[in-house]
C-alpha cells in the first residue's frame, strides 16, 4: 500500500495525512486507505501525461511555474484554506493549490470513477472522497515539483521520475502490465473511467459536500 509517508518521508506524510483527516472529518485509517488508493490513480495519470513530448513539456512547464521547490509543502498546515477559502468555487485560487485544475489535466473524464472507486475501497462518502482527492492533487505536484527541482530533471526525464515513484519502469510502458501492483491498479482506474463519466467533476463534489455540511 502506498502512503504520503512513502511519498514525502515519515514526518511530513503523516503531518499531510493527519491535516487532512481533521479537515475531512473522516477517521485516519479510513482517510489513510482512500489516499493509498488515489496516489496510483493521481500518479498514473500524470505519467500517461509525461509518455508525449508535448504531455511532458506542459507538465514541467506547470512544475517549473507553479510547483517549484516544493510548492505547497511547506505550509501543509494553510492547505486547506487555500483550496477550499470559505467553501466557494469561485474564489481566486493560488496556482500551487489549484487542486480543481490540476486534477482536471491529470484525470480528466476519469475523475469520477476515480472517486467512485477511491470510496469503494475506503468506505468513505464521495463527498469526503472529492475533498481527500483535492489535498492530494496539490501534495503530489508539489512533491514533483521538488524532486525534479533537487535532481534536474527536464521535460524529457519526467517519466522516468514518475516511473520510479510508481515503482519502477517509465511512463511509456505505464498501459502494459507490469507486475507491479500499483501500476496495474493506476491502469485499471484509469481505464474504468474511458466510457465518460455523468458525476460532477471532483472539485464540484467537494465545495457541495461542504456546502452541505
């Protein structure tokens, strides 16, 4: 199973994971479990995006604009008023925190059998689901941002980095099965999601729920 700790390192993972349960108001295994499931999804779809040259040169030019040296990993703890504000989709939204638009280019018709399978297998509500997924877009980018900001990486060696984060491989072999569990879940996620989906996007799931607290 894979987690923030794994992603971002024992303290800061667990900081992110604890930040968003409290926010979510959903028990932490639970929140724990969803995360497990949407990083696959969340990190498949960006290394579908890096297998074109022209999918790679926007994604590192988003990193380089908006998510270098980290973005908003270093203030975990303003997450969520800088993606949720009062609760209105409206609202000016920073660049590194635009989880509606990032997960949008990530997923795009995929975003709502990524939630409906991320609740599937969490238990949680979609409601809860679509506000997990929007702490978690920023995060990933932010982590990405940093990584490739530490090791130098160009537009051309952003699939190998998501290769690596995935497990091994590059993004161009991400469609075949590759033995790895996380990938081939990424796959399937992602594959669920290619007949269109009639749910609201995430973002609008999320600001509802909200609302409707």
């Amino acid at each position: 199973m894979f987690s923030l700790q794994d992603l971002l390192g024992q303290q800061q993972g667990s900081e992110a994971e604890e930040h968003i349960a409290s926010n979510v108001g959903a028990d932490r295994s639970a929140v724990s479990t969803a995360i497990a499931a949407a990083l696959p999804a969340i990190l498949g779809g960006l290394a579908n995006n890096a297998a074109t040259p022209d999918g790679a040169q926007s994604l590192n030019n988003a990193l380089e604009q908006d998510h270098g040296g980290g973005g908003v990993l270093g203030n975990l703890g303003g997450l969520a008023g800088m993606i949720f504000g009062g609760g209105q989709e409206q609202q000016s939204v920073p660049a590194e925190a635009n989880a509606g638009g990032i997960l949008g280019h990530v997923l795009g018709g995929n975003q709502g059998a990524v939630a409906q399978e991320v609740s599937q297998k969490s238990g949680l509500g979609m409601g809860q689901v679509a506000q997990i997924l929007m702490f978690v877009a920023p995060i990933v980018m932010g982590h990405l941002g940093r990584e490739k900001q530490q090791q130098n990486v160009g537009a051309d060696g952003l699939g190998g980095l998501l290769g690596g984060i995935l497990g091994g491989g590059n993004a161009q072999q991400q469609q075949q099965s590759s033995g790895n569990p996380m990938i081939d879940m990424a796959s399937s996620m992602l594959d669920k999601g290619r007949d269109g989906s009639s749910m609201d996007d995430i973002a609008s799931m999320a600001f509802n729920h909200i609302r409707g607290k």
